[in-house]
C-alpha cells in the first residue's frame, strides 16, 4: 500500500526554493569560468587581472583584444580544418552507432552478448592506451600529413569514427522503440535502407541530435591526436592554434582569453541550432494507440 505525503503550501514553496538554489549553483559552475574568459578578455592592459577582491567587470571595456588576436592568427584556417575533421568524425561516428546500434537492440544472432561486452569493454580504454598502435596504422596507410590534406582529415577523424557510448546509447533507445513501427513499414515493402531512413531514423531523432552533440563537440576541442598528427601551422586546427597562441605572445592572458572566447563561439551556436531541433516536438516518433 502506497502512502502519499501531502505538502503544505509553504513546504511546497521551501521545496521550489530550495531546487531552484541548487539549480542556480550548478547553473554558475558552468557559467562562471566563461564568465571569467570573457571578463579577461574585455580588460585593458592598464587594468589587474587578479585582484582582491575579483573584478568581474572591466573598468574600461574594449574589443582590442580581439582584434588583435583575430589580426595576428588565422583563426578561420584553423576553424575550417577543425570543421571538416569534425564533420567527417561526426557522420561516421553517427552512421556507425545508428547501423550498429539497431542491430544490437532489434536482433538476436549468436555472440550478441559478447558482441555487447566489447563494445562496453572498448568505453573503458583510454584513448592514450591505443593512440601510438593507431598513429603507427596511418603511418602504414599512409594517412598523414606529408600525403596530403585529405589523408590527414582521414586520418584525425579516424580514431573517432566509432563510439562505444555512441552504440550502446542508440541500442537502448531502438530497444524501447515500438517494433510495430518496423513492421508496418515491412508489410508495406520497405527495404532495410528505407526501414532505417523513414523510420527508425525519424523515430530516433531526438537520440540521434544528442549524439551528434556530444561527438562534435569532442571532435571540436580534440587536442591530443591532432598534436600528434599535425606539424605544419596551416593544418592546425582550433585547439593547437590556441596553444600557439600561448606560447606565441608569452603567455599575454587577455589575448589567451580573446582567442579562448573565439573558439567558443562556433561550439556555442552549433549547440543552440541542436537545441532548437532536439526540442522541437515534431521531431518525436511514436504510434497512436
């Protein structure tokens, strides 16, 4: 027998105040470090950048900062490169997840539950771990940065195609999926390719947004395997052109900052257009009973 528990109307509003105290601390770890980045950036040379106690807004504002940075560092090479890379990684990493979790969440064939295991096993495996074998594989392939610009996109996006998050992530969701959506578009003819693309696709949206989300914007601030890859400063992308920028300028902190803003803005509206298609309730499959 369930007991329901009855609040009173000032312990309802204690609770909304209470979450919404806990909502706005969370809410400022976020906020408050970008905060900072875009306080630095705006600052003067005449102006601390650490005092006490801190000064949140600049004195005396000014966009000099940027453009110095935007002047002396080809910031739309290097979001360009880092744009095709992650565009590359992104479509890959998602049709893999899609195809493979469909599989695993729809049918039973034998070696399903190890199949399971590896994938899981494969999350647990720092990519530091596989990095020299796979710097070694282009190598052999010839994916490099001495064979091209192409080879090289081939070759940074590589190790990100597949995603063992990505996988298990789409294989609950097209195991909690209704399979009688499947099968009217089987009584209807579809093939494989039409059942994944006017079906389980559309039905899978708001899933798939997320992981397109989450894998561009990882492909987006990858610093480790392009700095293993890339030499030459014309094939940087974004995150080795700010550490270049560092080392650069000796470390100037205003421009590190303006440079870091910068960055950010690609990755800021990428997430709101996201946004806006994953909450977008049209985007929900789903049958009427």
């Amino acid at each position: 027998m369930q007991t329901t528990i009855v609040l009173t109307p000032r312990q309802q509003v204690f609770r909304k105040v209470w979450l919404a105290f806990w909502c706005l601390v969370l809410v400022s770890q976020a906020v408050a470090p970008v905060a900072w980045l875009l306080s630095t950036a705006l600052k003067s040379n005449q102006e601390a950048l650490i005092s006490i106690p801190p000064q949140w807004i600049p004195l005396h504002p000014t966009f000099e900062n940027f453009q110095a940075v935007w002047e002396k560092i080809p910031f739309l090479s290097f979001g360009l490169n880092s744009l095709i890379v992650a565009f590359i990684s992104t479509t890959l990493n998602i049709t893999s997840a899609l195809l493979m979790g469909y599989c695993l969440g729809r049918y039973n064939f034998v070696g399903k539950p190890w199949l399971n295991a590896l994938v899981l096993a494969s999350m647990f495996v720092p990519f530091q771990v596989t990095m020299i074998p796979l710097y070694l594989l282009c190598l052999q392939l010839g994916l490099s940065e001495a064979n091209g610009v192409v080879p090289l996109y081939i070759a940074l996006a590589l190790p990100f195609c597949v995603s063992g998050f990505g996988i298990i992530y789409v294989k609950n969701a097209v195991a909690s999926l209704p399979i009688a959506l499947e099968e009217s578009a089987i009584l209807e003819g579809a093939s494989f390719v039409q059942l994944i693309w006017h079906v389980v696709m559309p039905a899978l949206k708001p899933v798939l947004m997320t992981a397109v989300i989450f894998s561009f914007l990882a492909q987006w601030g990858e610093f480790l395997w392009p700095s293993v890859l890339i030499n030459s400063p014309e094939h940087m992308t974004i995150p080795l052109g700010l550490v270049q920028l560092q080392s650069q300028f000796s470390m100037n902190w205003r421009w590190v900052a303006a440079g870091t803003i910068i960055s950010l803005i690609p990755s800021f509206v990428f997430f709101a257009f996201m946004q806006k298609a994953l909450l977008n309730p049209d985007s929900v499959g789903g049958v009427k009973e």
